[in-house]
C-alpha cells in the first residue's frame, strides 16, 4: 500500500504555492511533477487535496482540487508546560511524541532549578511540523517561548491547572496526599500540566502555583524522567478525553 505523505502549508487554502522547504522535497525527493496530486495539511483544522500545475528546481505550485475538514479526535484542550531538559535531543523526542499522541500546546518553563534556560523554539518546532504530518494530525501543537515560572502561573488561563512534583503533600501545606492525574481531570476541560526540571521544582515554586490556583497531582509511584513525565502526563489528558 503506497504510503500517504502530507506537505504542511499554513493557509494552504489561501496559497497557491508550497513553502520553500516543502517544494523541494516534492520536486527533488519525490520527483513530483506537474499533474501529480498532493495532500496539503494547514495545521489549523483542514486537509486539502491539491494538483501540482508548475514544478521545477525552485518553487512547486498548487490548485486546491477539494477542501476536507477534519473533526478533531478529543474533547478539551490538552496544554502541556515543561522545563526543558539538560540535553536538547530529550526535549526533541519528547515534542515529537506528544504531538503524536496529541497535544494542543506546548511551553516551557524557566524553573528555579531548571538546567537549561534557552530553548531554539525553531528546531523544536519543526520537530513538530514533522510528527503531525507524519501522524497524519489535522491541527498543529501551538509552541511557546521560553516563559519565567513566576510569569507562567500568574497568567490568567481558563480550565482546570495542575503541577506535578515529587514532594509529599505534608511538605508543602497540610492536607491530604496529592490525587492521581488520571483521577481529576474533567473529560472535556482545558486542562494545564505542569512538569519540573530534572530537580524538580522548588518548594516555593509549588506553593506559588497554589496561590494562582494550580492542584498538586502525582503520576505514579515511579521517578520519572522529566521528558517521560511530561508524555505521560500527555498520554493521560488524551486518554480522558479522546472521543469514542
């Protein structure tokens, strides 16, 4: 079965002409030419199916043959905020995971603790231009700068907000101990998870979170990685609320 392959082309349905990156490897990987159809995806809700009508070493043209709007696959908006690992490639593996498991947005955080405070956002995000099409996903992650905490969790954000940490509930306020993710998420909510550094976040950090209306939560009895903390936290907003 010949594999489908996708061209990302944002507003595609408002051009006529792939972006540079994209023509080449239609025209010189593909050897894709004049006649041939293509599959476009604007990252916005849409996939179009399109003629090539001019194809050389330099530019590919298009004509948009028919418009297919997609449904989305889950309910609620999925918003995953992480500080950024130490090594770059985690960071990478990490955005492209998610986005093919499904994510709505995706920040990064400037932590206390945090072992990296510049982020190349243009390489993260072609990273995810990468996974949606290669995941055949209708919509694009919205990717963020690099945020201070302190910014981040005062900002106001509509939904529910939630902070994964690995301290015991007794050492950042009384009350009860903290509640499984899986076990408070609202089928259907914008939902805000917040992953730390690989030294976690600070206790003030925590505390502050409380204050601007985050809810501590636990992901499990394991130590995590902070990459494999985030996908799983991903892993579970899609799973509460993928459509059936």
């Amino acid at each position: 079965m010949k594999e489908t392959r996708f061209f990302y082309v944002p507003e595609a349905g408002k051009l006529s002409e792939l972006p540079a990156d994209e023509a080449k490897h239609a025209t010189r990987v593909l050897r894709l030419t004049q006649g041939d159809e293509l599959l476009l995806m604007d990252g916005d809700g849409s996939f179009f199916r399109a003629e090539i009508t001019v194809a050389d070493n330099h530019r590919c043209l298009y004509q948009i043959l028919e418009v297919m709007p997609q449904e989305r696959a889950w309910e609620g908006r999925i918003h995953l905020a992480m500080a950024p690992t130490k090594l770059n490639d985690r960071v990478e593996w990490f955005a492209e995971k998610a986005t093919e498991i499904g994510m709505d947005e995706l920040s990064f955080l400037d932590c206390r603790f945090s072992e990296r405070h510049v982020i190349k956002c243009e390489r993260v995000d072609k990273i995810l231009i990468s996974a949606v099409k290669q995941s055949h996903k209708a919509w694009k992650p919205v990717l963020n700068e690099m945020t201070p905490f302190e910014r981040f969790v005062k900002q106001e954000r509509q939904g529910d907000k939630f902070i994964c940490h690995c301290y015991d509930q007794k050492d950042i306020e009384e009350g009860t101990e903290k509640p499984f993710l899986m076990d408070v998420l609202q089928r259907g909510v914008e939902s805000t998870v917040l992953i730390g550094p690989e030294g976690d976040f600070s206790v003030d950090e925590v505390k502050l979170a409380h204050q601007h209306g985050y809810q501590s939560v636990s992901l499990g009895t394991s130590r995590l990685r902070t990459e494999t903390a985030a996908l799983v936290a991903v892993h579970i907003m899609q799973l509460i609320n993928q459509k059936h």
